[in-house]
C-alpha cells in the first residue's frame, strides 16, 4: 500500500470523486460530508484555521482503494481523528491505516486515536453499524464493514443510537397539568432573525457548559458557530432554535429542523438546489429531527430537558410531521437516551472507535 498525501487542487478533487463514486450506486446515500471536506481543504474557514491535517489517497497496485483524514484540532489537541475515512473492504487495510496513524500519533505526541468523529461532533459523530435507510438530516452514513473491521481489531468501542418516535396522534406524551409546572418556573422562548447573532453566541456557550463532560466533545468558538449557521440557517424554521432561561439566565437549549433528507436526491449535498426544493416540497416532509438537546448539570433534575421538549413539540403539532427522529445518543448515557427508551424505538446505530496510546 501506498500513502499519498493530498497537497495539490487536482489530488483533493480525486479523494473527493473516490468518496462519490464509492457511493453511487447506493440508495441510501445522502452526502452531508463532502462540503465539510472542502471546507478544511480550502482553509478559509474559522474552524479549518484551527486545526493542523493531512488527506492521503491510498494506492494499492495502481489503483486507488481508500482515502483518508487526519487531524488534530487545537482544542482538541490529545487526539488524533481519522476523519473522512472511505476505502474499499480490503483484508489488513484497516490495521494499516492504524499502524499509519499510530507514526503521526508518535510523531504529534498525541494520547489519543479517535476512529469515528469529522472534525467535530457537529459535523458528525460515528461509523454506520447497520442501517437499511436514508439517513435523517445531517446524519453520518457509511459502510457498514469499517465499522466491523474496526471493532475486530480490538480498539475500545462507543456505541451511538438515534430513535425514532410516531407522531400522527398530534399528541405529547404528557398532560397539560405537569407540562404547565415547566413555563411557571421557566421562561421558554425562540431564536428570531433580530436575535441571531446574540443567541449564536448564547449558544455557542451553552454547548460548551452543556457537553464539556461528553467524551468526544471540545470546545468550540462562536466564529465557528457563526460559520456553521451561515447555510443551516436558510433551513431553520421557526422555532427551530428553543431557549430555556431561570430568570433570564440561559439553562438549556433544543435545536430541531424537519428532515431535508427526505425531498434530497441520492448523493446530493446541502446546496441551493436543496433550498429551492424546500420552497417547492418542502411541505411533503413528514419528519422532524431533534438535533441537539441541551441543559446545565445543575438543571438536568429540575425539569427543564422535559420542558424544552415539551415546547419543541408545541412549535411543530400544527404542521404536517408525523414522526420525530433523534440525533445520536451515547447508549451509556441514560440521562439522554430515557426519551427513546421510554416514548421511541431505535432507529440507527453507530459506532465509535478509540485507541489510548
């Protein structure tokens, strides 16, 4: 095998041409990676000038059987990722792309391989375990061997798991009575287009108290927030962005969309032609997804997670959804995954694999 780094225009269009090809004869495909890829590649954006990478092609007999990522972020500098991994199901090759990261790793000093994060976890989080569908809005998808050939290596896995829950009853789980004790001890309000850029920084905040204990999260800056909203906005709705506040103090947060996925073409990133097909058929979108779901330790046992919920799913009862998918969850974490296992059934599954060094 051959490592060739990616240096030139011509030789990042090549990697990302192997991921498209890889994939186009796959149904289920929806490529939501890509223009992350390109972003890096371009090394204009607050998050790319964060971060050191190197993309390599790998060649086997002339040919080329997978592509590769590695990089460290500078909040996040302990771990190496082997990100925007693709390559053919090629016995020993995954053990060569560890024993090559494993040289960086050494050469960086790193602690730590991480297998299964893009960069960030809002850009993306785990391999595909198993699915048999398009996958929702933003959601990773790949072939399900990497992640098999991984776990048999031995590395430390992480399992994720998203849930899907029916809504055609219109209904939430839970009476007016109990869902009235949440707006007498909390404000609940929403993101407006006057309010964009104070709430982008609210949020960004947020996140960064919220998920500083999860074990693939590091800290992120508001110009790379900023950054990520400037498309994701044009696909927000109203109410897409729920605050919860004590007294005015910001406690927790819910970001939701509708599932774009669904009216997106096989391949097709999130572009303009997207946007004009929301206009167009948007309305024949049948599911919403929670993205992120967010409250302060200190108010997790106070109600507030219900509450905001609760408030998600009065901004959408009058719209045309009939189902609410999640974004991943930890399945050891069951402060987090209680929803699914109490109200929905899962619905992807995914996997994350890590070496201590």
């Amino acid at each position: 095998m051959e490592w060739k780094q990616c240096l030139t225009a011509f030789e990042k269009s090549v990697y990302i041409k192997f991921i498209k090809t890889l994939y186009k004869d796959d149904p289920f495909y929806v490529d939501y990676s890509t223009p992350i890829l390109i972003e890096i590649f371009a090394e204009k954006s607050p998050f790319s000038r964060n971060l050191w990478y190197e993309s390599y092609l790998i060649m086997h007999s002339g040919e080329l059987v997978g592509v590769l990522t590695y990089l460290i972020h500078k909040h996040y500098c302990d771990v190496l990722q082997i990100a925007f991994l693709e390559f053919l199901d090629i016995d020993g090759l995954p053990q060569l792309i560890l024993d090559h990261a494993g040289l960086i790793a050494k050469d960086k000093g790193v602690k730590e391989i991480v297998i299964g994060l893009n960069g960030h976890v809002n850009y993306g989080l785990g391999l595909s375990v198993e699915q048999s569908h398009r996958p929702t809005f933003g959601s990773v998808y790949t072939k399900a061997y990497y992640s098999k050939h991984f776990k048999e290596l031995g590395l430390e896995e992480t399992r994720l798991v998203s849930f899907q829950y029916p809504w055609e009853t219109k209904e939430f789980p839970m009476s007016m009575e109990k869902k009235n004790r949440f707006y007498e001890r909390f404000n609940f309000r929403i993101m407006r287009k006057e309010t964009f850029d104070r709430d982008i920084e609210i949020y960004t905040a947020l996140n960064n108290k919220c998920f500083g204990e999860h074990p693939f999260y590091f800290p992120r800056t508001v110009e790379e927030d900023r950054f990520l909203f400037k498309d994701l906005k044009y696909f927000m709705e109203k109410g897409s962005l729920i605050f919860a506040e004590d007294d005015g103090k910001p406690i927790g947060f819910l970001l939701w969309y509708p599932d774009w996925g669904e009216i997106m073409h096989r391949g097709e990133t999130l572009s303009v032609i997207t946007f004009i097909r929301k206009i167009f058929f948007g309305k024949k979108v049948k599911g919403f997804k929670i993205v992120e779901w967010a409250v302060l330790p200190e108010y997790r046992r106070k109600g507030v997670p219900v509450g905001l919920l609760a408030h998600c799913f009065e901004m959408v009862k009058d719209r045309q959804f009939t189902k609410c998918t999640t974004s991943w969850i930890v399945e050891a974490n069951k402060d987090s995954s209680g929803f699914g296992d109490k109200w929905a059934e899962p619905y992807e599954h995914y996997a994350v694999y890590t070496l201590k060094l």
